[in-house]
C-alpha cells in the first residue's frame, strides 16, 4: 500500500509515492513517465550494494532496461570533479533527451543527480528514489539540485524538478542509526518552521518511529512533503517563503564547512543543531520564549540525536570564524546574513536584517558550553 502527495506545478506537477515495496515495482510506477523503457541510475557504492539488484529486477519486471554508475559515497561526491564523472558516462551511454536519468540514493546523489540531469543536453527528466530519511523527507522534493564549493555549501546547481518521487520507507530498515536520526533532523524541522501540532506529535511519537513503527514513519514523511509541496508552489524558486525551508542551515552550513564536509557532521545533525541554535537566537533577541530551543534540544536528547555543537568531535573555530563562514550561504542578499528565526513553535519567518552581536554571543556561548563538556 502506497500513499500519494502530489506536487501540483503547472505543467509540471509530479507525484510522490510514499510506501513500503515501491522498489520492487519501480517499472510499474515509473511507466507513466518513461518515454522509453530504459533508465539511467545514478547512485553511490553503498546504496549500490544494498538496493541496486532489488530496483533493476523491478524494473526488468516490467520490461525497462537499467543502466547504472555508482560513486563513491558522502557528501565529498557532491564537487566538480564527481560531477563530471556522471556527466561524462551519461554521454557516453548516449542519453538522449527522451530518456531519464534515475537518482537512486540519499541527498548527495540526489542533488548530483538532479543537476547532472538538468545541463546535460540543456535539461533531461529525472526521477528521484530516496533511500534515505533526510531525501525521502526534504531533499528530493522541489527540485533543488547541485553541488558544494571549497567556498561553501550548494553554491553551484539548479532548479530542476523531478518528473516523480519513489519514497520507498522499507529502504529506511538498512540505514544505520546515526544516518536515521541525522534524517530526523529535517522531520524536526518541518514542525518547528510550520506546524506545531507536527512537532508535538513527533515528541509524542518520535521514538516509536525511531524504533520502526511503519505507521508512524509514513505518517512523518507524507506530513513532511506535504509542507515542502505547500511551500515549493507558493514560491518555487525560492524568492520569498522556500526560504523558511532553510531553517537552521545558515548555522548548519557553516558548520558544514568548518568539519569539512565530513562525517564528523552530518547534514540532518548539522540541520538539527541550527534549528536549535536559531531557536536560541530567537530567545535571544525576545522574539520567542526560552523554552522552545530547551524543548527542542530535549526532545533531540530523547531521541538520541546529536542536539548541540558539543556534539560535534574534533576542533571548531571560533564564532567569528563560523560568522564569516555564513556570509558565504547562498541567501546572502546585499553583504546581509538572512536567517530564519521564530516566534513559536510553528511560528518561524524571514529575518534579513539580523544584528551579528547576538548571532556572534549565541555562538560563542555554544562553544564555550563545548569546551566545558
């Protein structure tokens, strides 16, 4: 049994399937979308290993022909030079304009994927097959795809929107505990920038679906596209409201930075660890309550999800060091950092005018709180 949300773009509205078993139906669910029956994946080793076989046997089932290239894995693949690997061997295999590319994969092959898809021959259609929590949830939908920078975090990329979302939650069984509770970060999020109710439901039932709860799992992923759907087609290009997806990424992308872009820090933990730091900035500035980065940061503790920067291992500059960082996030607007606070929980909006003293006191108090850990 599978459940839709539907992304409803003119012209270019696409579906998202939510639901156990998806992957081994993939001929059968892409078929309406196929001009030609064959597909060209693009994944990485790991995924690869674990989920290939079961998506070309899928596929073989309904006559579609698979062919696939696997990069390595992390958030290191997401450069140039990966990026002209998968290129390269689309062209190779003569992808043409009526085919389609298939990013089987977490959020790194995704947005790869994603973009690969969207230069070669000036646009080929893609399908998105998140494997992961943090795809299934966040970076599949809407259409965002790129790479990173030595300079910073998605600096280089395209709006480019999938032609269809296979969120296969069964897949979610094989990811290791950290890359599940790293994709629960993004789940967070949706509550604390929307839906408050949301993010009640998720203290209440987050370690049920933690612990594999298929009701609850499906019930978080479809509550989770349909608010990135709601807001993809208020504002596609992210010239006004998508930016209240990017709550805690300002802090989470310079964090990213800092470590490396490397497992000292994943992403869904360096989103988890921004929320509550723009929470914290939010008290700070007495647009919101005290209360609300603490509730955060509990329930994080609950679920046993990294929730604060002594959480991450390995050395860290310091807040100016980090500020400077921010200043190369891709919504800088006129030399200004824009951050997303809020007044509430489900309550966040748009600041562009933020005074870097807080931003600058909230950083260095969370450091010296790591220090003293």
């Amino acid at each position: 049994m599978s459940e839709e949300v539907w992304v409803d773009l003119p012209g270019r509205g696409y579906a998202i399937r939510i639901g156990e078993g998806l992957i081994d139906r993939a001929g059968a669910e892409m078929a309406a979308v196929l001009r030609r029956p064959r597909v060209f994946v693009l994944t990485d080793e790991t995924v690869a290993a674990l989920h290939l076989d079961r998506f070309r046997a899928g596929c073989a089932a309904h006559g579609v022909g698979v062919e696939a290239l696997a990069l390595p894995a992390g958030e290191a693949t997401k450069c140039w030079a990966r990026l002209e690997e998968a290129v390269e061997w689309l062209l190779e295999c003569r992808v043409e304009r009526n085919d389609m590319v298939v990013a089987l994969g977490g959020g790194v092959i995704g947005d790869l994927a994603g973009f690969a898809a969207a230069i070669l021959r000036r646009g080929v259609d893609f399908i998105q097959v998140p494997t992961t929590l943090l795809a299934q949830v966040d970076s599949s939908v809407g259409g965002k795809t790129g790479i990173n920078s030595p300079r910073g975090k998605n600096l280089i990329g395209a709006f480019h929107q999938p032609r269809l979302v296979l969120a296969d939650t069964g897949l979610l069984a094989t990811l290791p505990r950290r890359d599940f509770l790293a994709g629960y970060g993004e789940v967070v999020k949706y509550g604390l920038l929307g839906d408050a109710s949301f993010f009640g439901w998720l203290e209440t039932n987050g370690p049920a679906l933690r612990d594999g709860d298929r009701a609850a799992l499906r019930h978080a992923v479809r509550r989770s596209c349909e608010m990135k759907a709601e807001i993809v087609l208020r504002d596609e290009t992210e010239q006004g409201d998508r930016a209240l997806l990017n709550l805690g990424h300002t802090f989470c992308h310079a964090l990213e930075a800092a470590t490396g872009y490397s497992d000292r820090l994943l992403h869904g933990e360096g989103v988890a660890i921004g929320c509550g730091l723009a929470l914290e900035l939010s008290a700070r500035l007495g647009l919101c309550s005290q209360e609300n980065p603490v509730r955060l940061r509990a329930h994080l503790r609950q679920m046993g999800a990294r929730a604060a920067l002594s959480d991450i291992p390995g050395p860290l500059p310091d807040a100016d060091a980090l500020i400077d960082l921010m200043r190369q996030d891709k919504k800088v607007r006129d030399g200004a950092i824009t951050f997303i606070l809020t007044h509430d929980i489900g309550a966040a909006f748009i600041a562009r005018d933020v005074d870097l003293a807080p931003v600058r006191a909230v950083l260095a108090d969370a450091l010296a709180e790591r220090r003293a850990a």
